[in-house]
C-alpha cells in the first residue's frame, strides 16, 4: 500500500518551530488567540509589523531544526517496514533553503531513504496513492476528488485521528 504523509504538523512541529522563530524575532512569544485557524498569523493574531519581522526571520531559515511530532519518528519507521511510504510537502516559498533544510532533517532524522522520497508540490492532490494524511482537511478533500471510493483520506489532529497512536491504529496492522 502506498501512504502519502504530509510533513508539517503531521511528521514536523511547524508551529512550535514557527514560534521559537516569532520570538526570537519579535523578543516576545506569540499569544495564541485563534487554535481554530490554520494560518499561523491568524491562529496569532499577529499585526501588519509583527508579520512583517516575523516572515523576514521564517523566510530566511532553514527548517532543519524542528522537533519531530510525537511519535513520528517511530511511527515513520513503523509505516515504512510494511508501506510504500512518501512525504509530500509544500515548499515555504519564498524560502530558499526550505527544501535543502527539509531534506537534512529528514535524512538526519530518518535516513537517506526518507529523504530521497520527499516530493515538494503545491497541489498535493495530484500525487496519488492509496492514503494520504495532511493536517489540513481542504487538501485532504482536495485529494480525494474524483478517486476511487476505496482511497482513505485522514485528517491529522482531528478528533478521529488526535495522534500517530491513532493514526497507525487507522491505517491498520499496527497495535500502540
């Protein structure tokens, strides 16, 4: 079976890394007022300036240093001794050592294998597989139009699937 993770917020703690940057930039950490939105600004709150100084550091950083979610790395390992497992992540544009950083991690993290089955694309929806799990569920609805009904689509982080426990119970075959 072929299973497409995303990376960020479902392998890579983006949004502890996306604070760590905020303060370091703004020398205060951000207060979190919206859990309900995606957008790390929205979720944020933050002003037009704080923006501004924030994205100069985001856009300037590479990625290698984010903290895995808990329990990816095993789960990944899990996953790849009985998948055909792919990460499929979006470039942070208009980063330029976004992928370079991405790929480090993820060879440092999980071995050249890994890394070598990245696949940066923009519209996740037009690689295919079998599952595909993103923490955002618009791409997850994205990919599964027009598929066949017997493609799985998981929502990372929803109530259904809050964990990679869960989510490897999910995928099925696995026991935590």
């Amino acid at each position: 079976m072929r299973i497409l993770l995303d990376v960020d917020g479902v392998i890579c703690d983006y949004q502890a890394w996306w604070c760590d940057l905020a303060e370091k930039a703004l020398g205060r950490r951000p207060t979190l007022n919206r859990p309900d939105r995606y957008g790390m600004h929205e979720r944020y709150n933050t002003d037009a300036e704080d923006r501004a100084t924030i994205d100069r550091l985001v856009y300037t950083t590479a990625p290698d240093r984010m903290h895995p979610m808990p329990g990816a790395i095993e789960g990944v390992r899990m996953l790849t001794r009985r998948h055909d497992v792919h990460f499929v992540t979006t470039s942070q544009y208009p980063n330029p050592l976004w992928e370079y950083g991405r790929r480090a991690w993820f060879h440092r993290e999980l071995g050249a294998d890994a890394s070598m089955r990245l696949c940066f694309v923009y519209h996740k929806r037009i690689v295919d597989g079998d599952v595909f799990v993103d923490d955002l569920e618009s791409n997850v609805k994205r990919w599964l139009e027009g598929r066949n009904t017997w493609r799985r689509g998981i929502v990372f982080g929803s109530p259904t699937c809050p964990d990679w426990s869960a989510l490897l119970r999910q995928i099925g075959g696995f026991t935590c």
